[in-house]
C-alpha cells in the first residue's frame, strides 16, 4: 500500500525504509543503484534489520529454538551479507 501512495517501484523507496536502507549504505560505503550484488546484500540487511527489531521489541531474544532462532538466523545472515559488501 506505501509503494502504490508514494508512486515508488519498491518497498525500499519508501521513506520508512529509504533512512534504513541509506545508513546501510553509509556504514558500508556503498551506493544503491550502481551494482547489482551489492543492491541484493543492501536489501537483504534493511529487511532483516526491520524483521529482528521487530522480533526483539516483542522480547524474543536469539535462542536454538522457535522464534529465537528465527531472529539469530535473520541477524547471521545479515551479517554475513554485511561481510559481503566489505
């Protein structure tokens, strides 16, 4: 729904996940929209970032079962695309 009232082609325009996306960057020293790869990891790391705080803000905490799980594997794996990126 935020896409088609801001008239944006992605989830990661709008301006709640624009700020994420452009720390992201920022801390990476990179820029969106130039490389492919580097777009995926980009995306991939604000939308774990979203996904886990908001696991965190319900109490889960990273754990070997359930939904703890869930939220350690969102962090790993944006870490490792954290990695990626350099």
């Amino acid at each position: 729904l935020a896409v088609v009232v801001q008239d944006v082609d992605s989830i990661f325009d709008v301006d709640t996940l624009c700020a994420l996306r452009n720390k992201v960057c920022e801390v990476a020293g990179k820029t969106y929209g130039v490389n492919h790869e580097d777009d995926v990891s980009i995306r991939l790391i604000t939308d774990h970032m979203r996904s886990a705080t908001f696991l965190i803000s319900d109490g889960v905490m990273p754990t070997n079962e359930g939904r703890g799980y869930v939220l350690r594997r969102l962090i790993r794996r944006a870490a490792r695309h954290g990695r990626l990126l350099g």
